[in-house]
C-alpha cells in the first residue's frame, strides 16, 4: 500500500499547505482501516477505498493527495481481481487529476497513462489501449502543460571558465579558462523528480532531449557585473527564510551544464531555504580530461579564493556553507590556505565559515593534512566524507603512484586533527559510489543536521565512533537514517524554526495521533536535539 507515504508527508509540511482538512479525512473509519491496518484481501480493500472515496470532498483543501491514493489502492484492488479494464479506467482518472494538479502532485500523468495502457490491452480493450496511448503522447507533445508544473530553483554562480560564444543556456561557458564572473542561473526541476536523482533523457525510454517537464534541465544563464552580482545577493538573504549561504563547488568531469543542475538537484533535495551559490571551475566534462582539469582545478583555487574573500566581506549573511566534491577540493583546499594566510588565521579568531564539508576529495591524504593545519581556524566545524567503495578515488590513487586519497574510506581513511572525518562506505549507491553524498538518503540527512544546527558527529544519525591511530573516525550504519519520513521530519523541524527537544516532542505527538511514528524515529529525532534547551 502507498497510503502512509503520502499521507505523512501532507501531515508534516503543516506550516507550507493547508492541510488541517486532512485531520478530518484521517477520522474516517474506512480510510484509518486501510492507513493503520493495511489488509490484504482485494475484496476488503476495494470496499474500504470505495467508502471512503464516496464520503471524500474533492473540494476541500489539502484531499487532493488522499483522493490520488485512494484511486492508487482501488486501481491495486481491481487489479488483484482481474478486473483489468476497470484498473486501467482509474489510472486515467488519476493522469487527468495528476495533469490538472500540476506541481502540487507528485505523480507523473504520462507514467499513469501508460499503465492504463497496459491494462486496457492487457484486457482485450484495443481501442481503449490506442487512446489511452494517443492521450500520453499529447501529454508528451509540445502542448502538455508539464513545463508549468516545473519547480524553478534560481542558483547564483562564480565562474572562472571563459565564455564559449555558443548560443543556448547549456553552452555559454566552455572548458577554457576565463575571467572570473558571476550570474545567476536557472534550473527547472520536473513535478515527478525523486530525491537524489538527476533524471536526464534516456535512450533505453526513447528519450532523445531534455524536457522540462521530465527531466532536471538549465534553462537560464544570465551573467552579471560583480556589484549587480553582490546587489542581488543580499536582496536574496534580505528575503531568505534563512539568512544564510551555500557554496557548492563542483568535481572532475563536470561541464557548466552539468554543475548547476546537480547543484540544483542538491538545494531541492535538502529542501535548503538560503541562498545557493555554485562555484564552476573549468573542468572539460571529460573523463578523457583528468590530466587537464589538474591543472585547471589548481588555477582555480587562486580565483576562488578572491572569490570567498569577497563573499565574507560583502554578503553580511549570518552563516556562510562550503561544500566541495572530489576534485573540486583541490581548489577549495588552496582558496582555504590561501585565505588562511592572508588572514593570520588562528583559533583565536572567528571563523569566517560555520559549516566545511569535503565530499570525496580526490586529494593527497598527507598533503590535506598538512594544509588543513592552516586552514582548519576558518570554520566553525569541517567535516570530511570518505568511501571505501569509491572506485573514482581508488582510480585516481592508482594514476597518483599508490598514494592514498584524502576521500578514501574503510581502513585506508585517515583521521584529520580537528576535522569530523565520516566513513560514507554505506551510502555509496551509485556506479562509482562517489555520488553517495548527494544520491543517498543518509547522507543528505547528515548534511541537513551539519547546515542546521552544527551537530556534532556523536549525535547525527547513524555514525558509531572507531578509535584509528592519530585520531577517530565516524562509520554511517544508514539503517533507519536512510527513511525518507525521517528526513522529512527533520526538515519540517527546521522550516517551522523549531529547535527546542520539548517543542520537537510536541510536535512529533500531534503527529502521533495520526500516524504510527515508530519509537525508532522519536528517539532519533530526540537524540538529535540533546544539546537544545528542554
């Protein structure tokens, strides 16, 4: 049953959309019966979705989403009986709901079309099978309204590639080295888009080029003077549900393209409500190109850390986030020392940054270490993610003479004085692993707890301490961390403002009157904010 998914998550964004309708629908006998109890006979299901669809206001605010799962669970029913043609006549009721509804469902009516179908032909109904087809390829035609239903994430950016003169957002910025500027971007985010993927054409779905309504597509680039630029950016703080910063800086093999729509995949992923800024280096998108971007990434680390130096003095945010992947450390941990230098950095002093975070760092273990030696005074907290299943860094040692990577993890990571270093082995889910920190659910989660209240490692989810010579290092047991409700939770928790352990207690028991929270997330949500007031 898909009930409880949806439903937790109507509940939970309480303080975004009008939803108290929904306490009155979840009193209902019928639908509580199949939410709560979940039976397994078809018969009863079909019977219990079918009173409760007949008692449901389709006006009221907030039974849109119940409405669809209702439908999902009668169609399932109707199904497990053999009534196909009358499952295939629900899933068209659902992809015309789902088309009128647009951004505020999360169901692709093209996919919904499909399956009706599949079971119009499935039950013998060719005609019907042809024009539910004929109906998903107007969905699928320049006239479907799915671009409206796109979410627009706008991403500031700084950028030291040069200007390629080819027309089209995808193409302004090339892979050689340029002046550094800044501008701002825009990144369309289709309605169906699932957490920690970058959906993009697929050749195996017959997909031949990007659609807004489908896939993660830049739409926009438009460059700007640095003052316009730095004008821009405090409007956006001034108006920011939180007054803070976010620095996404990209790795080897990754265009200008590719770079804001995996950073746009990120902010919408970690639902972030500050203001992101995407630093893209002029790596040439190639994985013939490593040699290059070397040397690229190295030239960089000079322009970004005038870069930084700038962002510190002019954004007057409260908080200002650094986040690198892979190769992209290379120039964050340059600008770092570089910035350290220029300002006699020590424990003394403030930092300038509240979060660090290296993702992956395809960088010298002994020499990060030495260089974080200098740097380590610019931040509040500097935490580094290492993977034992990283086959990108396993590569790059083997190019490197056998020379361990910083980013490395199981027994060949190696603790930094003064920086949280995470054994990520159990996150890595993608071809190479070395996407993990922003594909996987537990990661995102431990980010979230890092940007939001500077937790410390021994009270964010999931991480178990293993003594290492020279220091300790966290080990991710994802279990429970990787529930997607759980990271709702915490991010609801956040956008209400709600920092104090009593207050997260009485929040979760509203909820709990309505759904089964399992002690296992209480107590993790509790463990979470031990070091809040109560």
């Amino acid at each position: 049953m898909r009930l409880l998914p949806v439903l937790l998550l109507a509940l939970i964004l309480w303080t975004a959309h009008p939803v108290r309708a929904q306490f009155t629908v979840l009193q209902d006998p019928d639908v509580w019966h199949l939410l709560s109890q979940a039976p397994q006979d078809p018969a009863e299901r079909l019977a219990l979705a079918d009173r409760a669809l007949s008692r449901l206001d389709p006006e009221a605010p907030g039974n849109t989403h119940i409405r669809m799962d209702l439908l999902e669970a009668r169609a399932e029913a109707l199904e497990a009986l053999g009534r196909t043609a009358e499952a295939a006549a629900v899933y068209e009721e659902k992809a015309t709901l789902a088309e009128a509804q647009g951004l505020s469902l999360n169901h692709d009516p093209v996919d919904l079309m499909a399956r009706s179908q599949d079971l119009h032909a499935k039950s013998g109904d060719i005609d019907s099978a042809v024009r539910a087809f004929l109906a998903g390829e107007r969905l699928l035609s320049g006239d479907d309204p799915a671009d409206s239903r796109r979410h627009i994430v706008e991403l500031l950016f700084a950028t030291d590639r040069a200007r390629s003169g080819a027309a089209g957002p995808r193409n302004v910025y090339g892979h050689a080295r340029g002046p550094l500027e800044q501008g701002i971007a825009r990144v369309s985010i289709p309605p169906t888009h699932r957490r920690g993927r970058l959906e993009h054409p697929s050749l195996w779905r017959m997909e031949f080029h990007r659609e807004p309504g489908r896939h993660v597509v830049l739409e926009d680039v438009s460059p700007l003077p640095s003052p316009d630029f730095f004008d821009m950016l405090a409007d956006r703080l001034s108006n920011a549900p939180q007054d803070e910063v976010l620095v996404l800086i990209h790795g080897f093999n990754v265009d200008f393209d590719s770079a804001m729509r995996r950073s746009a995949q990120i902010t919408h992923d970690l639902r972030y409500e500050g203001v992101p800024i995407v630093y893209s280096w002029p790596s040439r998108g190639s994985t013939l190109g490593y040699v290059a971007d070397t040397a690229a990434v190295r030239h960089s680390g000079r322009n970004l850390s005038r870069f930084l130096d700038a962002l510190v003095d002019q954004a007057g945010a409260t908080s200002i986030h650094l986040v690198a992947h892979s190769m992209g450390n290379r120039a964050l941990t340059d600008a770092l020392e570089l910035m350290a230098l220029r300002r006699d950095a020590d424990a003394e002093q403030d930092p300038v940054f509240e979060e660090v975070l290296f993702a992956a760092p395809d960088v010298d273990a002994g020499l990060f270490g030495a260089m974080a030696e200098t740097f380590r005074p610019l931040a509040r907290r500097m935490t580094l993610y290492g993977s034992s299943e990283d086959l990108a860094l396993d590569v790059s040692r083997r190019i490197h003479g056998d020379a361990p990577r910083a980013g490395e993890g199981g027994p060949l990571m190696t603790p930094f004085q003064g920086i949280d270093s995470i054994d990520m082995s159990a996150a890595g889910r993608d071809m190479l692993a070395h996407q993990y920190y922003a594909e996987d659910s537990a990661a995102r989660l431990d980010m979230l707890m890092l940007i939001w209240r500077n937790t410390s490692p021994e009270r964010r989810c999931g991480l178990s301490p293993e003594p290492r010579e020279g220091g300790t290092v966290w080990r991710l047991s994802s279990g429970p961390c990787s529930d997607r409700t759980l990271f709702d939770i915490i991010a609801s928790l956040r956008r209400a403002g709600i920092e104090r352990r009593k207050d997260a207690e009485t929040y979760l028991d509203s909820l709990a009157t309505e759904l089964d929270l399992s002690r296992e997330i209480r107590d993790i949500v509790s463990t979470l904010l031990t070091d809040s007031e109560s």
